[in-house]
C-alpha cells in the first residue's frame, strides 16, 4: 500500500464548479499535512498548509481527519487558472516530504 | 531575493554514464533535500544534506549520491545511469529548525536513452 493515496483522475470541471479532492494516508504517525499545486513541466508550490481544525484560504478549504487518515481539499468557484496537478503531501518525521501522485484538474470554460 | 535555482535545465545521457546535478538554495536556507519525479508520479524523495553532511536518505541504491557545500549549495551524483533514471530531479531548501517548509527549485528534467 503506498504511503499517501490520490485519485489521479482527471477531473474535468465547468468554469464556476465545486470540486473536492481527498487525500489518505497509512502512517498513523504523520505530523504534518499540505497541498501543493503543481503547473504542467514546473514545480510543486505549496497551495495551503492543512489543519485538524481545517482551515479555508479564499477559494480553497482543506480539512484533515485523522480518526478516518483522509485530507480533504475543496475548490469553489473554479477558475480556469485552477487548472493544475494537486499534491497531498504528508510528514511523519521532519526530514521529508512525502507526495501523492497528484490528482490533476482541468477547468473548462 | 534569489529563490531556489538549479542547474542545467535539460540534459541527455546514455545509459551507464554518470551525471552530476546542481543546486542553490534560497538565500538563508541551510538545508537542502533532493527528489526523483518519474512521469505521472509524485516526487520522491531522495536524500536531505544538512550541514554538509547526508541527514536522512530515502529508498534510492547507492548510485544516487550528493553533496553539500559550505555555502550550502548542493549536487545530486548518479552513476551508470538507467533508462529508468528518466526523470524530473527537484531541489527544495529549508531552514534546519522547520524542514517541514521547502521551497523547489524548477527542477532538471534528465532524460536517459
């Protein structure tokens, strides 16, 4: 089983649409959570930090669970720029990150 | 403020030659880690160098090997390169006190034939 797990998709979404992404992950331990965007032949960027509380950036809300080991990410209100690859990323020690495949969203007008 | 920047680009080899990839960190930064991203796939990572010293490795052989520098700029070594070293190679640095915060570098897209 890999570490941290994403639906690569794609997801084709209208311009203005909801979309949700979910994220899990196997190691019980894991400290920290994010999303990173990642733009075709580029590098990943971080998009948002993600908090047991959850936590909202504009757009973009992100949620973690950890009795279930899932992270959520929400994007309303779809924007073409939106259109990117989404990494969930996950720590358990503070040395490295470990990414998911991406789950890829493509935003049409 | 200069970000993460890596060096060369692009670059072709031929299987069984040896390649050598280049790093400088964001200004302040001290520490660097490097990681593989095959087509389609998350990064993954490979080493982490903290003062000059190798901090924690992932799941690569041997012939994945790196270095730090004093002013804290690295280099990613690979010897008798394989088809399946094809890859987009990341840098990202960090501060040692909160490595859960790295910044990537635009990577260097190797490509092995």
């Amino acid at each position: 089983r890999k570490e941290v797990e994403q639906d690569p998709g794609p997801f084709n979404v209208p311009e203005g649409a909801t979309v949700a992404f979910n994220c899990t992950y196997s190691n019980s331990a894991s400290q920290s959570f994010f999303w990173y965007r990642q733009d075709c032949r580029k590098e990943p960027k971080l998009l948002m930090s993600v908090y047991s509380s959850g936590n909202e950036d504009g757009r973009f809300t992100a949620q973690l669970n950890r009795a279930s080991q899932y992270i959520s990410l929400l994007i309303r209100d779809s924007k073409l720029s939106d259109s990117a690859t989404y990494l969930c990323v996950v720590i358990y020690n503070t040395d490295k990150l470990i990414f998911g495949t991406g789950t890829r969203l493509q935003v049409f007008p | 403020d200069a970000g993460v920047t890596q060096s060369p680009t692009h670059l072709i080899k031929t299987r069984g030659q040896q390649v050598t990839l280049r790093c400088s960190p964001k200004s302040g930064h001290d520490t660097v880690s490097w990681y593989q991203q095959a087509l389609g796939q998350g990064p993954q990572f490979i080493f982490q160098y903290y003062e000059e010293e190798e901090r924690q490795r992932g799941n690569f052989p041997d012939r994945f090997s790196g270095h730090q520098f004093p002013n804290y700029s690295s280099e990613l070594n690979v010897n008798a390169l394989l088809l399946g070293d094809s890859a987009l190679y990341l840098c990202a640095s960090s501060f040692a006190t909160e490595t859960d915060t790295q910044y990537f570098g635009p990577g260097t897209r190797l490509t092995v034939l």
